[in-house]
C-alpha cells in the first residue's frame, strides 16, 4: 500500500471563532495530502489532468475525534487502500504533534473523462498500492 505523510500548520484563517479548525477545511486538509501522495509517485495532478484523467470525489467520511487549533502542526498520512480500473479509495489519519488522533477518514475517487464519463485509470496508477 502507498503512504505518505505531509504536515500542515493551521492557520489563523481556517479557523472558526473558537480558534478550531473549521470542519470544511479537514477536506482541503486532506485533498493537499492525496496530491502530494499522488505527487511522490512522480506525477501530479496537473500532468493526470493534461492527459485527460480527472478524479472526482465519489464518497467522503470524516469522523472527529479531537478538535485541531490555530497553530498546531498536524501531520496527514494517507494511505492507498484499494484501487480498481475506474476507483482509488483513501485512508487518512490526521495527529497533532504530541500524537493526538484529531480526525480519520476516507475517500473514494472515480476516474471520469473530460466529459464526466467513468473511463479506465492509467494502468500506472492502478498499480501503486
């Protein structure tokens, strides 16, 4: 399975009025963390995209477990979990630096065509699991 890890520090804007992490940047949090996984492997999006392959969001899940603050240093890792011709679905796990689970998720992307149409995922990116 491919996994990697990225760290984000919380900035000021993305918090709420209680100086939380306000629960819609969690998805942006781990969007940066798939791109830079998918960048690790030598290509990024841009290139996938160029070629005419577009992941699109499928299903997300998050589940909360400790509230994340302006300035924490988190850390992201994702994790290849299962991949199909058409579907690449993602484990996360997000911790503060004391090693606090502050969130875990998933996600399933479907690979469509520029027309939205499901197509095949290059066989290279079928294969790094």
């Amino acid at each position: 399975m491919l996994t990697g890890d990225i760290q984000i520090r919380v900035r000021y804007a993305e918090t709420d009025r209680m100086g939380l992490l306000h629960h819609a940047n969690y998805l942006v949090y781990f969007e940066q963390a798939r791109t830079e996984l998918l960048r690790s492997s030598g290509v990024a999006y841009k290139e996938l995209e160029d070629q005419g392959f577009f992941l699109v969001i499928a299903k997300i899940e998050i589940k909360y477990k400790s509230p994340a603050h302006y300035d924490d240093l988190l850390t992201v890792r994702t994790t290849v979990v299962r991949t199909t011709p058409v579907r690449l679905e993602h484990h996360y796990q997000m911790f503060r630096e004391n090693g606090t689970l502050v969130c875990e998720g998933s996600s399933t992307l479907a690979c469509v065509d520029t027309e939205g149409k499901l197509q095949a995922m290059p066989a290279w990116l079928t294969e790094t699991k």
